[in-house]
C-alpha cells in the first residue's frame, strides 16, 4: 500500500531479459534491501516500489520488440510514486537494464517533474559521467557502497546543507556536473543492519521460486562477504567496492538464517557474492557454524569463487553443512589468458579442487569466458581442453560465454579507447541491448564473431556431451525430475522449466 505522506521512495526497475533467452536469472533486490533496512533503523519514513516483485508475472515488451521487461509496467510505476514524494532513489545495477531504465525515469520526471532522482548501483557507478550527459532528467549518482551514503545524503537534502560535504556524491550544480571524493569503504560489518525485507513484496518471490540460481522452492538470496581483493581486467568488482573485501561476522549470519527460517519458512540458501571463500579459515568457520547452529538448510554459491581453500577437509565441511551447488570462476583454462586478464589463480590446483568436489558428490558449475580482446586461438583451444577435464572430472554444469563489455572494468575502458568509441546513446544500443540479445561483433582483436560462436557453442556441446557419457546416472535422475518437478542443476532447470519461461513471453508482440 502507498504512503502518500511519504517525502521518498526507493524503487528496483523491472527485470530486463532477451525475449529469445533459454532462461533468465532474476531474485529479489539485495541491495535495495539492505539500504531499505539502514533507512528503518534510522526512523526514516519511505515507500519502496519493487518494480519486479510487484509484478513478478507480468512480461512485456520494451522499446526494443526483442527486449523484454519482467514486472511492473511504466503507467503502473508512475501510479506507486507518493504524491509527497519529493526524491526517488533507483537501484541501476545491470547495464542490460539501462535503456529502460532511463525510459522510467524520463516517463517519471514528465508525470512529476518536481522529483529529483538519485541513481546507485554498478552501472550508475561505472558510468556516472555518461549517464549525466544521455540522461539530463538524472539529478544524483550514489558512487560505490550506499549504506552510509544515504544517511548523510538524506540529511543534506532535507535538513540542508552542500551537497559538497557528502563523500560519494556525484550531482549537477549550476549546470556543471560536481564529484566529491569517494566515500571510504565500510570496515565494520556488524554496523550494517541485515534485510528483513518488511517493505517487499518477498513472498512473491519465494512463493515463485525466482532466483539467479538452479534451486527450487522457497529461496533467500544472503551474502556472506562485501568486494573483491581481486582486480581481474574484466570485471567491475573493483570499480564498485575497491579492493577491499569484508566478511560478515559467523554468529550474526547465522541468527540472520535462523531469523529467515522463522519469518519467512525458507527452504534454502543462495549466496550472491562475488566470492564467498578467499581463505580456508573463513571457509571452515562458515561450514562449522552453519552445523553448530543446526541451520539444516540447503545452500548454494551461484555467483562463483575461489578454489584455493577448497581441499577434502573443506568439502567433507561444505556437505555436513548442506552445501548442494558449487560454483567455479576460473574463466578460462589458459594460463597465458589467465595473466592476461590478471585473474590469480592457479589452474592445476584448480582442477585438483573441481575433482575433490566432484568426486564428494557436491553439483558444480564452471564459469568460462572466451574472445577477451588479446586472446588467441591457441588460448581458446586450451580452454576447451581444460572444459573436457572439467566435465570428465564431473563437473555439471558450465556458463560459457563470450568476452562482453564490462563497464568500468580496464579492459572496457582501453576498447573504448582504442577504437575511438563514442559513449553516447547508441552506445547502449548498440553495445548492450543489441549485443545481450544476440552476439554482433566481436572485441577480440584475433577472433571474429562468427568463430567465437562456433567455439561457445562446440563448448557447450562437449561439456555435456561427455558429462552425460562418463555420468549416465543424470540420465536418470533428469528423468525423475521431470516427473517430480524438481532440478538440480542448470542444465536440468532449462530442460524441465524451458517451456514454462517461454510461453507466455512468445505470445508478445
């Protein structure tokens, strides 16, 4: 229900997702969430419009006919705003998502044009400078984490003050376009209140089983971690949370789940961090609490992480404690590729790691991109090799993809660069919208689009052609799946749930 006496309004846009896609990854807003749940202990009074849990079952078509959105449409949007509501803060996280984005906050400042908007997120973050300039109706960028950001932001906007003095603040001020210094990185994770998710529509979501992951039932999304110490070339970790990485404290994690599985009757976990494991001893102190604290969930990595720390001893631990689905992020089987995108990790004991997991019986997933600008065939040929083992090994399932620009990542930024792009609005087309729904060039400076394809698809062929040949009891249990209604890994969750997804989304127009 509306507080129309409420000054401001946290939304999450619709879900954004090709009309051709064989599946789509969607869960609830945990960002959004944890600033929502910051905002209530500070006694702020907001609405929240969670664009995609409101309208979980309503498909559309976005100003690209190939493009679809998932929730609620723009006319309902604009009737959820308060009528008092004098700020707007949206979550832009995924640059897929941006276009429409930037449609509903154009719709927005023409129905309200006394609203200011103020955008957070990874997207508005890496690229705070081009949205200013293709989005004028945008009024303030949050850069990084937001917890502490919207407490001093807030009290500047309604209790005065500049504007200057918040740390992480981009806005426009007398038609020039201001940036303070960035907001130093939160160090002391039990300050951050954990989501109770009152303001959202989460049943939707657990009643629909909607998650980024290959579970079933009543799933929370939870992370256990903040950042990345990482600085892979291709990624935007580093841009959003610097290299500092902070894991949450065991015991409050654990009253948070048990807290989950009171309130909301969960039947499982899926972490979303960006790495969950950077060090056996956080990895043991993990498993070990989620068995002191009989937590007796199933819980899943669906994002990926470090192998390092995983030995017998972490994986007899991850089974006791429910562990069900581990994902890999070596991204490619090439150590020449490997140090070129400067992604730490070193591949042989990442293999002895997938077979000790494979071997205990624990589901897997490897993640591996192909075509990085630099990247050769031989590069390529080696990772194909290195899915093969992989699969050979037991490895169940892979997300094979081809090298996408990453906003704010190095390697993002040198192609722009070297090839004299203009980041402008057909910049967004052309790079993200066209490209998310079907691959049209190719960033690989020895590769070309077409063999790029090929390479993906004969991957994908290989992987689960010879997982199926040296494992035939997946047969089996695809078949008892089928029957029950039930999946487990993500081959399985396309195969069993492929028609589900695409009925109702081919019948638009």
């Amino acid at each position: 229900m509306i507080n129309q006496n409420t000054r401001f309004a946290l939304m999450e846009p619709p879900g954004v997702l090709s009309k051709f896609a064989p599946q789509h990854s969607h869960a609830p807003p945990l960002g959004l969430a944890y600033i929502a749940e910051k905002l209530i202990v500070e006694g702020y009074e907001f609405d929240v419009i969670d664009s995609l849990g409101e309208g979980i079952d309503h498909y559309d078509s976005t100003d690209n006919p190939r493009v679809l959105y998932r929730g609620l449409s723009i006319d309902q949007i604009l009737a959820r705003i308060p009528k008092n509501c004098e700020l707007l803060m949206i979550s832009a996280m995924f640059t897929m998502a941006w276009n429409h984005t930037k449609r509903i906050i154009q719709e927005v400042k023409k129905a309200y044009p006394n609203i200011k908007i103020l955008l957070g997120g990874e997207t508005a973050t890496s690229l705070h400078e081009l949205i200013f300039e293709i989005c004028p109706e945008v009024d303030f960028i949050c850069l990084g984490e937001g917890d502490e950001f919207v407490s001093d932001f807030l009290r500047v906007f309604f209790y005065g003050g500049d504007f200057d003095s918040v740390d992480g603040l981009v806005f426009r001020k007398n038609g020039q376009i201001v940036k303070t210094k960035r907001r130093e990185r939160i160090s002391d994770m039990n300050s951050i209140p954990w989501p109770k998710w009152e303001k959202f529509p989460l049943e939707n979501y657990l009643s629909h089983s909607v998650t980024s992951g290959v579970g079933s039932g009543r799933i929370m999304p939870i992370i256990g971690s903040r950042g990345c110490p990482y600085k892979c070339t291709f990624c935007t970790a580093y841009n959003m949370w610097d290299v500092n990485y902070y894991n949450f404290p065991i015991q409050r994690m654990m009253e948070q789940i048990q807290y989950y599985k009171d309130k909301y009757r969960i039947e499982a976990l899926e972490f979303h961090d960006l790495t969950l494991f950077v060090n056996k001893k956080f990895a043991v102190e993990f498993c070990k609490g989620l068995i002191d604290y009989k937590i007796n969930l199933p819980w899943n990595i669906t994002v990926g992480t470090r192998a390092e720390c995983v030995d017998e001893e972490v994986v007899d631990l991850l089974i006791r404690s429910g562990c069900n689905y581990f994902t890999f992020a070596p991204e490619s089987g090439s150590k020449k590729t490997l140090e070129y995108i400067q992604k730490k990790v070193d591949i042989d004991k990442y293999l002895k790691s997938i077979q000790i997991v494979a071997k205990k019986g624990v589901t897997s997933k490897i993640n591996i991109i192909i075509g990085f600008p630099d990247e050769e065939r031989k590069e390529i040929y080696t990772t194909l090799l290195f899915i093969i083992k992989c699969a050979y090994y037991g490895v169940e399932d892979i997300s094979m993809t081809v090298y996408f620009l990453s906003p704010g990542s190095k390697l993002f930024n040198e192609f722009i660069e070297e090839n004299n792009i203009k980041m402008d609005e057909e910049f967004f087309e052309t790079y993200f919208i066209k490209e998310f729904v079907k691959l049209k060039k190719s960033c690989s400076r020895h590769v070309g689009r077409k063999e790029l394809i090929f390479y993906r698809t004969l991957g994908n062929l290989l992987f689960y052609s010879i997982g199926y040949l040296f494992h035939p009891m997946r047969i089996l249990r695809l078949i008892k799946g089928y029957f029950k209604k039930t999946h487990t890994s993500k081959l399985e969750k396309f195969l069993l749930k492929h028609g589900q997804y695409s009925r109702n989304r081919f019948l638009i127009k």
